[in-house]
C-alpha cells in the first residue's frame, strides 16, 4: 500500500465523522511502522478511541490522524515507557478527541444516535423514549412505561432528613443527596439489587425527578406509588397543572437537556464509569461536576436576573450594566451554537404557546426578546428553561432541576458506553515544579 499525506478541509458540519478535527492524516502501513506495532494493535488502539480513524477517498481503508499517532508515541508504543503511554490513556483538552456514537453536535443542535433532538421534540416524543433511544440505541414504535420506582428499607427516613436541608442548599445538591439516599437504602451494590443497569438507570431517573418536590415551598421527597410519566411527576411535585400542553414543553425540555456531548460533567461521569462505579455514583459525580455558567450555575444566575427584573427595561438596564464592567452575562452565548442556541429557539417557541401566560412569564419573554433586539445577546438553554419555568409558574431552582434531570438521561448513556469502551480514563500529570 503506497504512503499518503494530504491535509484536510476545515469541516463544512460538525457532526460528520471525517470533520472532527483538521490534521494530517497518513494510511495504515505509515501508521504502524511510525508506532513499531502491528496492524491488529492500530485496530485496538482506534477501537479505544486511542486513534482516529476516517475513511480514505475511495473508499479504500481508513486514515490516521498523525497528531494522535505522535502522542502514543510515534517512535515506537511497544518502546514507550510508562509515563508516555498513560499520557495518552485520555488527552484532554486542546484537540485531544473521545470518540462516542450517542450524541453529535451540529448547527441543528444535537443529534442523539443520529436522531435530531428537535425532530423528537417536534414529533411529541417522550422524554423515556429519548432515554430508551440514548441508552440502547433505538426509538421505541409504543409509548414506554416505566414501572414505579421500589427503595429499600429506611429510605422514608433518609427522605424525611433530606426535606430539613432542603431550603438552604441549591436543586444540583438536594438531586445528589436524593439520589445516594435512594441508592443507600438499596444496600451496597444498588445496580445489582435491582438486577440490571438499564433498570437502575429508570428508578434512578424517577428519584431524581420526585427530587424536585425539595423546591416546592413545603419540601417533600415522596415516591409514587403508581405509575407515572417523568413529565407528570415533575408537573406533580412542582405544582404544574398537568394539561397536554404543560406535559408536552416539559417533555421538550427534558429532551434537549438530555446531552450536549462530552460536556464537563459528562467527561465527569466517564471517569467515574472507567473507574468502576455504579450507575447512581456515576450520576451524582456528574452533578457535582455540573456548576458552570453553561449548566446548573448558569440556570440559577438567568433565572434570579430574569426574577429580580420587574420590567424589561429594568432588564436590559441590568444587562447593559454587566456588559460595561465586562461581566459574564448568564443566559446568553455558547461556543458550540456561534449562530444562537437551537435548543432555547425552540424552546422558547413552545414557551410562547403556552395559554393561559401569567405576567411572570409574559415579562420573562419580553426580557429576552429585547435582549436579542436591542443587545443582539442569544439566548441559551438555561436561559430558556428559566424563562419557561417563568411561563409555568414553578418554584424557584427549577430550571437546574429541569436540566439535571433531562441530564441523567445523556450521563447514563455515557457511563454504559464507557463501560464497553474497556479503558480506564486516567490522565497523567507533568511536573512542572521544583526539582
């Protein structure tokens, strides 16, 4: 096989799987005589998301990215020592690249197994056939039920010692305490009491959302007995009337908080899954880790600006304020959506739908509107879901709690895939400091 080199052009999408990244690329034959290893180790080394791999014009084999060749150790694997090859065991940050097949980003937004989130959305999808989509990779033809979560012995009053705490402590911390309380009461190893990863995954998914009943002014953490959508649950716990049309944004907004790719917390819940952990640990790891402005912390900062703003003028007097001193303003840009969020578009279109509005949310709209009118700022989804839980009247906390909970679903996914993945995501570290 002839030796190629050729550079690549910039990607004209994102979510096309030869335009991750630019580079060189070289063929199979300079692969393995540049790393001394055998083709079956190049396969095991792409299989491990070690190398990528993009296939050649014509059709004829694959290419290999040089930069990653040259971090495994292009003068010879079998030769490196130990510190370069955990180097490579995950390189983070900079170009370095996990591969994944559960979500795909693109200017539509996210693609979940190839499935855009919005057409889900726009087709009344629910969010457990996103979750059944997400986590074994196929959309179901029939509306799925999930059975009623079942704790074990003691949970009522690891519950009860939650709802204490509940009014000091923001909705990502009341959502972990929740969830270790559910798994605690199911004894040491919680995934196998339950009997099956995917099982686990849904009771998990149920704690969660009967978690947002923490909010609410009288702070409860009860399970339901009967089975419910997770959608009715949390219109139940967070004094939502649960008409067709509340039911349905609510499903929406589960679905495009689902995944956004290899977000922090995401990455957080891979390691833990690498390590070892159970499901529920992966989840509450992935929480920890989710405080960024683009996420819950970004949630909180939109939804107090929007509630602390009487008027809209008031609003943008607030905006124009941060943006003279040069301040982060919530709620608005994301890196991967330069052209505006396509998640809070459509969201916040459903958010218009909803009749009867109270004026909370009529003043919440009006805010973000002349935002982008006047400030041309672009609203993102926590900015979204705080506005819409402005149009529903929720408690304060919810849009985190939303997102949270529409997160699980993609942590999950990523935690199962990080099991099949076989490799343990382990960074090194080069010391830079005194000898």
């Amino acid at each position: 096989m002839p030796r190629t080199s050729r550079k690549i052009a910039p990607p004209a999408a994102r979510d096309e799987a030869p335009s991750q990244a630019a580079g060189t690329l070289v063929d199979a034959r300079t692969a393995i005589e540049r790393l001394g290893i055998k083709m079956q180790t190049l396969y095991a080394y792409v299989s491990r998301g070690w190398i990528r791999a993009v296939p050649a014009v014509g059709g004829k084999g694959n290419l290999y990215y040089v930069e990653d060749l040259e971090a495994l150790g292009a003068r010879g694997r079998g030769r490196s020592t130990a510190g370069a090859s955990g180097e490579r065991m995950i390189r983070w940050g900079g170009n370095a690249v996990m591969q994944t097949s559960i979500t795909a980003i693109g200017p539509d937004g996210p693609r979940y197994r190839g499935k855009p989130a919005a057409d889900l959305v726009r087709s009344h999808r629910s969010f457990e056939e996103c979750t059944e989509l997400l986590w074994n990779g196929v959309l179901p033809d029939a509306a799925v039920v999930w059975q009623p979560a079942r704790p074990g012995a003691g949970f009522q009053a690891l519950a009860e010692g939650i709802t204490q705490v509940a009014s000091r402590n923001h909705s990502r911390r009341l959502l972990s305490v929740a969830v270790e309380a559910y798994a605690a009461s199911l004894g040491r190893n919680p995934e196998l009491t339950l009997g099956a990863p995917t099982l686990a995954a849904r009771q998990l998914t149920q704690a969660m959302a009967a978690a947002t009943g923490l909010l609410a002014a009288r702070p409860t953490y009860v399970l339901n007995d009967a089975p419910q959508s997770i959608a009715a649950v949390l219109a139940d716990k967070l004094d939502i009337r649960p008409t067709s049309s509340h039911l349905r944004i609510l499903d929406a907004a589960l679905i495009l908080s689902a995944d956004n790719e290899l977000a922090p917390a995401t990455f957080a819940a891979r390691i833990a899954a690498s390590a070892g952990a159970d499901l529920f640990s992966c989840v509450t790891t992935a929480l920890g880790a989710f405080e960024g402005m683009l996420t819950g912390l970004g949630c909180e900062q939109a939804e107090a600006a929007l509630a602390q703003s009487r008027t809209a003028d008031a609003y943008l007097d607030h905006l124009k304020g941060m943006l003279a001193r040069k301040s982060p303003v919530p709620g608005y840009g994301h890196p991967l959506y330069p052209d505006g969020d396509p998640r809070a578009t459509l969201l916040l279109e459903l958010a218009r739908e909803i009749n009867p509005m109270p004026m909370r949310g009529k003043i919440a709209l009006k805010c973000v509107e002349r935002a982008h009118e006047e400030l041309g700022l672009k609203a993102n989804l926590p900015m979204a879901l705080a506005v819409l839980c402005a149009v529903l009247a929720a408690p304060a906390g919810t849009p985190g709690a939303l997102m949270s909970v529409g997160r699980a679903a993609g942590w999950v996914a990523h935690a199962l895939e990080q099991r099949l993945a076989g490799f343990l995501v382990r960074p090194r570290a080069r010391y830079i400091g005194p000898s």
